[in-house]
C-alpha cells in the first residue's frame, strides 16, 4: 500500500488535478447540447493519464537535481521509494496509454494535442530547465493546453474559443510560476536551474516580468464575453480577479519580499478556479 502511494506521487497528483479539471471545464465549454458522458469520461481518462505519465517522466529525469532541494529530496525517486528504472517504465506506459485512449475513444486531434504536450513538456521544458531561464515559458505551452484539448474533445476542432482557453492559462502560468521561482530561489540555484529568479537576485526583472503577463491576462480573460461563449456576470467577475492579480504581481514587484510573493502564489492557485467556475456557470 505504502508503494502504491509512492506511484501515486510520481504523477504529481495535485499540480495534475489542475490539468483535469481545466480540461473538464474546456469540454463543458465546448459542448453543444446535453453532455456526452462516454465522450467526457474517455477524455478525461486519457488527459489524465498523459499528465501523469509527464509528471512521472519528469521525475525521473530529475531525480539527481530532486535530490539537492529541500522541497522535492523526498520525492519517491530521489529518496529511494521507487527505483529509477521503474518509474521510467511507469511514466512511459501511462504516456502511451494516454495518448492510444484520445486516439481511439476521443478524436485524432485532441491525441494529436496530448502528444504535443508531452513532447514539449519532456523534450522541450524538462532539458531546458538545466540551460535557460526561458523554461519557464517553453514550460507554459503544454501547461497551457489541457482546456484546450478538453475543447477538442467536445468539438474535434480549437477554433479561437479553444485558443482562449489556452492563453488564459498561458498567461495565468507566468506570475504564478514567477511567484514559485521567487519563493524557492535558493533552492533552484542548488539544483543548478538558471531560473529567472536565481539570475535576478535583486527580483527587479521577476517582478516586471510578472506585472507584463499579469497585464497580458487581463484583457484575455475578458475575451470570451466578447467571442459570446460566456455572459457579463463572467466579464465582470474575470475583471475584477485579473485585476486584483495584476495589483498583487505589482506588490510583488515593488517590495520584492518572500511575503508578497507568497501571497501572489496563494491569489493564483484561487484565480484559477474561480475563473473557470464562473466561466462554466455563466456559459451561453
């Protein structure tokens, strides 16, 4: 049982909760008419499966710079729980697995977006984060499509309702992670990972950076009661959230202290839900 956990851990349960249900929310979105139940549960499993297999395969692939932070040295990998060769084999069936079920049981294009995810989060961000700071935003992209391929799901087409989905939290991602890099700094420049806020230890460009994509996201928020896919209630409720992200990201900027960068984490991981519950609830 206590093993079985340590699997469990390898697919990075709650970072991925975040991937299922922006693709839950991208189906519902997208969905004309009542719900097909075999169509979302079949999307659903295999955007789940492709998650975990990313977060596992991650795992392995850091296991050795896992080890020198404090926060990840006791990921089952690093600390010995599961060996390496098995959480390789555990991530690569999963991928596929995930992958062969949108394939078969959804449509050609939504596997076709979760291969594309894979390979630019295991191919693309996962190496980058030894070489550059820009990880970050290589690292967005797949981050960026499950609602995206929730859409596609229901509509075997993205259409730019789909590609909104996709910037929103294309954009949502960056202070968020900024926050994290901010927070974690010492912890990134002992694994070696040139993160922005390991080259920036004064914060000046972290917090510029996260004031830019903060105010990016503003008006992207705001477009899908322009593309009639939500009403005003959502225009007013995604004004007033992305305006409260950008106010804090400028907080974070100016003070440049671990306490303001906290509170910007703990504003996003509430922006993001709340975004799409309302954009859910106000569908048209």
């Amino acid at each position: 049982m206590k093993n079985f956990r340590d699997y469990i851990a390898l697919t990075k349960p709650r970072l991925n909760s975040e991937a299922v249900a922006t693709a839950l929310a991208g189906f519902y979105m997208g969905t004309v008419g009542p719900l097909h139940w075999d169509l979302l549960l079949s999307a659903l499993a295999g955007i789940t499966a492709v998650a975990a297999g990313c977060g596992t395969l991650n795992q392995w692939f850091e296991a050795d710079a896992d080890k020198k932070m404090r926060r990840t040295r006791k990921r089952p990998v690093p600390s010995g729980k599961v060996r390496s060769n098995n959480a390789f084999w555990f991530g690569s069936i999963l991928s596929i697995l995930g992958v062969l079920i949108l394939f078969l049981f959804v449509n050609e294009l939504t596997a076709f977006l979760g291969l594309a995810a894979l390979v630019s989060y295991l191919v693309l961000y996962t190496p980058l984060k030894k070489i550059s700071s820009l990880c970050t935003v290589v690292g967005a992209i797949p981050g960026a499509i499950p609602p995206m391929m929730g859409w596609a799901a229901a509509q075997n087409q993205v259409g730019p309702e789909g590609w909104i989905l996709f910037l929103i939290l294309f954009f949502w991602q960056m202070p968020h992670f900024l926050a994290i890099g901010w927070m974690y700094r010492e912890d990134y420049a002992r694994a070696g990972f040139p993160m922005l806020s390991v080259l920036d230890p004064k914060g000046s460009s972290t917090g510029i950076m996260a004031v830019l994509y903060a105010a990016a996201l503003l008006p992207i928020s705001l477009y899908p009661a322009h593309l009639h896919m939500t009403g005003p209630v959502y225009f007013w409720i995604a004004f007033v959230l992305s305006l409260a992200f950008l106010i804090y990201s400028g907080l974070m900027a100016w003070h440049k202290t671990l306490y303001f960068a906290r509170g910007l984490f703990w504003l996003s991981i509430t922006y993001l839900p709340v975004l799409f519950i309302v954009m859910c609830l106000d569908k048209r």
